[in-house]
C-alpha cells in the first residue's frame, strides 16, 4: 500500500510507480498530470466467463427457484441447450452486438482484461461464429479479450449415444479449425460426471495442446471427479468452480502452479447452500483467483467487485486475499502475469479507480458502483 | 403487465395510465411528453434501512470472513457497538453527508420511498442527532425519507446490568421527546434473546403506540423468540428478519396485515448458510417485502435489484413476487400502501425505467446498474 503515491505511464505501460515526492527524479519529457481520488488498483481480471449469449434464461430463473431440477428445467427447453439453440440461429451481427454491451458493463466496473468462452455452438460453425465475435469485439472495446475454446462444454443433442463421435469431432475438426484461424488463445473442458469424463477431458486438452492452446479446466463443480488433479497433471492455467474438489485435489494444486479459479456469484445464483473451499485451498499454498462466471443460465454476474465482496462474505477470504485474487491471481489463470495484474514498472497500464478511502471497501459495499474510473493501456475508458 | 402503454402525470400525481393510443381521451391541457425506452416501475421502496452511520465496519468483514464468531468480535471493540461510538462523537454534519451519498446511490438503484433508522446513537441526543440528519436530508434528497425510532437496537454500555433502567429511558425520555419533535414515523425493537426480550419489546412498542407511532419489529432473526406472534399481536406494520420464524409465526403473519420484511442480502454478506422461509410465509398467505437492510456491519448492501436477484435465488420468489415484495408490499411495510406502490391514478409519480427489454431482467442481472432513470414526485432525478 503507497498513500500519496505516483505512477508513470510511458504510452501504453507503466513505467513507474513510488512516492509521488519523486516522481521528479524518475522522468525527463514533459508530464501529462492525471490527479486521482481515492484508490488505485491494478486494472481486474476476470478470468472465466461465457460472455457471448443471445436471450438471458428468464425462465430458468424462475423454475430453479421454484425448485424445478436441472433435469427438468433441460427437459422444458431449459439449461444450456437453449442457449445453444439461440446462439446457432442468431446471427453474428446480433450476438456481436448483445456482447459489446455487457462486456462494456463489465468493463466499467473494473474488468480490464476479460476472458471469453464459447461453448454455445457445439458444432464448428457456430463455435467459430461465437470467438470471431470476440475476435471482433477485441477490436473495438477498450478491454483486453482473451478467447477460450469451449466446444466440449456440453454433449450437442444431434450427439446423444454418440459421445465418442463428439469427442472426435472436437480434437480432430474443432480445435484444428479454431488454432488455423488463430481464434483461440486457451481451451477448456466442462469436466463433471454426466458431462463429459476425465478420460474425455484428457483426450480433448492433450488435442488442443499439441496445437499450441493453453488449458483450462471446468473441475470438480457439482461432484468431485478428479478434475483438479487431471488440470494439473496436464499443467493447466487453471481449474475452475471446485466447490466439490477432494483432498487429494487441494494437495495437487497446492503443489503446482495452476490456479484455483472461484466462482462465488455461480453458487449464490443457483441458490446453493455451499461453496468451494477456499480457505483450505488457500491455507494449502494454493493461489486463488475470483471470476464472475457471467453466464446467462447460472451467473448473469456482472460486477467483480461484487465477486470480490462475495469472496470475503462466502468464501472467507481477507480482502487483499480478494484483490490478489481479480488482479496478480487472475492474471496467472490466463498466463498473463508477466505484464498485467499488479501496478509494477513494465506492466500494461491497466488501472482501475475506486472512489472510496479505504481499499478493503471495493469488496465490501455490496451492488454499489465503487469503480469511479478505467485505464486501459494508458487510456481513459469512456464512464 | 401493460405494453406501449402511457402514463399521464399530473404535478407530482399519477393522472392516468393505460394504452398509448388512448391517451388522448384522457387529458384536455397541452402535454408534455417524455418517450421511454425499456421497462417502467412503480418506485422501488426501501423499507428497512439503517442508513445512518459513520464508519464502514471493514474489520468486522474479514473478521467473520475467518471464522470469529460476534461475541469475539464485540470484545475485539467491532460490532453495534463500534457504530455507537462512532455516531455518538461525530459531528451531525459529517453524519448528514456521509448519508447523504450512501442514501443517493440507494436511489440511484431505484429506491424513491427510504425507510432510515436511528439506532447508532442509543442515547437520547445521539439518537435525535440520527433522527435530524434523516429530517434533513429528507429536505435535501429527491427520495422520501420515512424515519424510524430504534433506540433499543441494543443495551448500551453504560446500562449493562440496569437493562430495565434502558428500556424505561427509552419509554419515558426518547419516544416523549422524538414524538414531540416529529422525528420519526415508526418506532422499531430488535426483538431476540440476548437484546431484547419479547416482554421489553412489548412494553417499547406499547409505549410507542400511546404516542402515535406505528411499530415494527426486528424478529426472529437469528433464534426463534415468538418475535412474529408479538408484532402481529401489536398490529405492527412488519416484522423484519425472520430467518428462524417458527410454524406459529408463519400463521399468525398469514392471518394479518403485518408484512413480512426479508433481508437476504444480511444473510449472504454474514456467509450465512440458511435464508428465511419465504415460500412458505407466500404460501401461507403472508404479504411478503423484500428490502436492503443497508447498514456497516451485516449488510452494506446499496442496491435492491440486486436484492431482487437475491430474493429470487436465494428465498425462492417468482420474479412476480420479488417486484411486489419492492413495490406494494414495501409500501404496506411503511404504512404508505394507499398512494405508493403502484402505477395507478392517485398514486405520487415515483417511477423507475429499468433499461432492459423482459421486466423480469431487473432481478436477474446480478450487480449491473440496470436502472437508468428514476423520477419521484412527477421530476426526474439527475442521473
């Protein structure tokens, strides 16, 4: 913590940042003066999301809350098959257009860099159709969008009985496609019991490795299945949601450098009773990370600082504990954190204002719209 | 639900609403028209606040975040408590303009009714100085303040041990002199075992009563104490809280006007696992309302369409029910249900545009500022 601090921004990254008494010391050409209010953070990092949908699932809402099961709701035209449906029938322009707006909103509330999913086309046309939207979204919002390939998000209905078929057509036409048209940065895997198996996940992230993607890893959410220990074993960036991870899976990521991606929003949106064992993940040396998980069926969670105030209330972390974990920690769960999660020389000058005292209230008023202002690579983002 | 409708407004009344292309069978003088993009609400009304205090309580937050239970943290100087000090020395000015921003972002997030209580002060000046800032601000805000008296909120240090001298100081001396300054609207207990007890909360609100103000009740909170049974009893306009409402409580709520005030935002921002019984109190036959119960210590919480989003996923409300429990329910919570509350002629011109296309995504995007106009009186609040 710097009170009555300086940062030096040199075009698109940081140069400095100490005492502002010295900042004289520490440049030569002539400064464009910025005076802040309040508390400067590192720019966040919201490392998991699905950001590209067509209609938010109003009608899941309600069911779940009347208590209507996941099988049910799926059999009604719920769940993630109809996002699916939508986003194939939609056209680009559309879903372009749907997702400038909400990644403009989490933007604005601090999400400088972004991660964006696919795993709503389940077929290559529509999977391709979802990252060029974030491909062309990348180029027009101020945020930095990472994509993901998340074709094996979910098993399309036109694959039901013919699992393996899907899996084939994932490594072997998907992800080849998705690496020659350069439109992913990671691929990820929806690894649960019902969904699609450790053996499956293996085989899907052993693909898209040998072309050169990243890995992440949908673990251990609703049962434990071993998916933290295969995201390790495979060294993936991370694992993500792990509210049912074992033992031996806290001590696998503890040992390892891939991150425990939390999704605290998720669990409170369901209306689960429990969450992801933080505390324990964290007591065992592993690095946590908080994601909004915006989705339109399980998070429409738009606010990290929201996440991070969940984080402290539901997950029981300190709140630096929930900065580290949407700045540094995030950053680590993308492969970024050579030049982006902390406010250090060399660092991409992504910054995030919050208009309070004291830097523990960004992850303390719950729904208030703390973040006051946004940098991105050096440049005020538009309130 | 009315499409391509119109609202006529005359002053700061609501005229007439009905289909667009009727409007002009409805009014003779010329008009002046404002044209609306998205969904229009009756003003959302707050109606359970504790919006007057100094400090955030940042050190009880990740206090409880690692597990230390209230009494440590009282005796760790946190706490009620810690309020207490902070209100009873700090300058009525200072007071008036921290609240002054907390209680314009509740508005902001579309609360145009407030209800405010005093309860920080737990002395007789200390809780006119609370009392005076809500009449203040009530001047100065674009909202309606409706204050409440809660002098017994808790024992105040100096009566530890004289519990029966508190309660006939707050009988005889502060309702007296609140009720002769026409300080306050209601008067409110928090009515549980280790506060106080059903026979002090009977005899505070009895006393209430004899000067003219309607009561409330902080019941059944965290422990069962029949806190439900004695509001209806008292013909209490709510009774706020109830995560452990018994069986009884339940009838005797279906059975009255009393409106049953749900906070799930306190329950998640204190990591809690459980949640009031709120389809069964709707089932029952109770009115049910939703509110933020904003305050520093378990729910500094600034926005009801994220309680909403709450209500709906955590209490089990259609998203029918979470804008009644904000609307006509909240208003029959503060006794104002027969000119607020609802679009309907007669009615004070407090309305609310949610930019949203479905009415139903207001209490489903989790932390997003959905709303994007307020009016109240007739005048539209600067944004």
């Amino acid at each position: 913590m710097l009170r009555d601090a300086a940062v030096l921004i040199d075009g698109d990254h940081i140069a400095w940042v100490g005492p502002r008494g010295d900042v004289a010391a520490h440049h030569a050409a002539p400064l464009q003066e910025i005076e802040i209010d309040g508390v400067l953070f590192p720019g966040f990092i919201d490392c998991h999301t699905h950001g590209v949908f067509g209609a938010p699932r109003l009608d899941d809402h309600e069911r779940r809350a009347l208590g209507v099961d996941y099988k049910a709701i799926a059999a009604a035209g719920g769940g993630i098959l109809q996002s699916v449906h939508d986003v194939r029938r939609r056209p680009e322009v559309e879903l372009a257009s749907l997702t400038r707006s909400r990644l403009a909103a989490l933007l604005k509330g601090g999400a400088t860099t972004i991660e964006v999913k696919s795993g709503y086309g389940l077929e290559l046309e529509a999977e391709l159709k979802q990252l060029r939207v974030v491909r062309q979204l990348a180029g027009e919002l101020s945020a930095t969008l990472i994509p993901t390939f998340l074709g094996a998000h979910e098993v399309p209905p036109e694959y039901r009985g013919k699992r393996a078929e899907y899996v084939r057509l994932v490594c072997e036409e998907m992800i080849p496609a998705v690496a020659r048209e350069r439109l992913a940065r990671c691929c990820d895997v929806f690894c649960e019991p019902g969904v699609f198996s450790a053996a499956e996940s293996r085989q899907i992230l052993t693909a898209a490795a040998r072309y050169g993607l990243a890995l992440k890893l949908h673990a251990d959410e609703l049962e434990g299945s071993g998916g933290a220990e295969l995201a390790v074993e495979l060294g993936a960036l991370s694992a993500d949601h792990l509210a049912a991870i074992s033992d031996t899976g806290i001590r696998a990521l503890a040992g390892s450098s891939t991150v425990a991606v939390l999704l605290p929003g998720t669990m409170i949106f369901l209306g689960k009773r429990s969450q992801a064992p933080a505390r324990r993940l964290i007591e065992a040396g592993a690095a946590v990370a908080l994601a909004t998980d915006f989705n339109p069926g399980t998070s429409p969670t738009l606010s990290l600082p929201l996440v991070m105030a969940l984080g402290v209330s539901q997950l029981g972390l300190r709140h630096a504990e929930a900065v580290t974990a949407v700045t540094i920690n995030a950053a680590a769960a993308l492969g970024l954190a050579a030049d982006r999660g902390q406010i250090a020389p060399g660092c991409v000058a992504d910054l995030v204002v919050a208009a309070v005292d004291d830097w523990r209230e960004v992850a303390y008023w719950m729904g208030a719209g703390v973040v006051s202002a946004v940098w991105t690579a050096g440049s005020a983002c538009p309130a």
